[in-house]
C-alpha cells in the first residue's frame, strides 16, 4: 500500500495510483514485491531536523529513506524535502516534475538495496533510476 503525506509543505498533485503502478514495474524488474511504502513531503528545516536526529548529519539533503524492507518485500518511508528538488531542479535545469521523480525513485531503490556511497555504488544507482525513469517517459 502506498501514501502520500504533506507534513509542512502546501500539497501537490500527484497520483497515488501513478506511483503505486510504477513501483509495481520496479519491483517486477528488481524481482522484488510491493509493500507499505509512504512518502512524506516537507521542507527543508523538517528534513534537516530529521537529518541531525536520526543520522548525525547537520546538512540540508533532497531525501532520508528508512527502510522496513523484509526480502523480497519492499517497505519504508521516504522523506522528501520539496525545497531540495525545487533547488535542484533549476540548478540541473530540468523540471520540477522531473526531479521529484528522480528523487522518489531514488529512494525507492534504496529500499530495493542499491547504495550511492562510493563511486561504482552511485553509477550504477544512477543507471537503474534512469532506466525507471524511461518507464515513464523520462530520459
């Protein structure tokens, strides 16, 4: 099951059923299965305060995934910061649309198992968000 949350942020439109149906693809191509999965939309002081509690980290980021995965069951939230992706979007000059989306899936594959720490990690995470990036008509 998938949900959406605004936790101090103005809501969006944004299809659960989109979602939910390209996380589906995902899985298929990851041999991995649906589980409860929310995202939660906020700003940036949200996600900062989330930042230096859970993580020790004193830096703004774009997403904090926890993941509640059980193989082969996918499960977690994604805390998104809608300031990040509205930043990034204009500095890596694509939209708005498209930058949400990369982050959403970005996090999505977190909980599938894919690191972006080292530099081989984070090529090949930047591989598969584009390649379920193309599912929905982003190259």
């Amino acid at each position: 099951m998938l949900e959406v949350v605004f936790e101090d942020v103005s809501p969006f439109e944004l299809e659960e059923s989109f979602l939910s149906n390209w996380y589906s693809k995902v899985c298929l191509q990851e041999d991995k299965e649906l589980g409860d999965l929310t995202i939660i939309f906020c700003s940036d002081t949200y996600l900062l305060d989330l930042n230096r509690q859970h993580l020790d980290h004193d830096y703004f980021t774009d997403i904090i995934t926890f993941d509640y995965s059980d193989f082969p069951v996918v499960s977690g939230d994604l805390f998104i910061s809608v300031d990040r992706v509205k930043e990034n979007a204009f500095d890596f000059k694509v939209s708005f649309e498209h930058e949400l989306h990369r982050v959403i899936i970005h996090g999505f594959l977190h909980l599938c198992g894919y690191l972006d720490k080292s530099e081989e990690d984070e090529l090949i995470m930047r591989s598969k968000e584009n390649q379920a990036l193309s599912l929905i008509g982003f190259k």
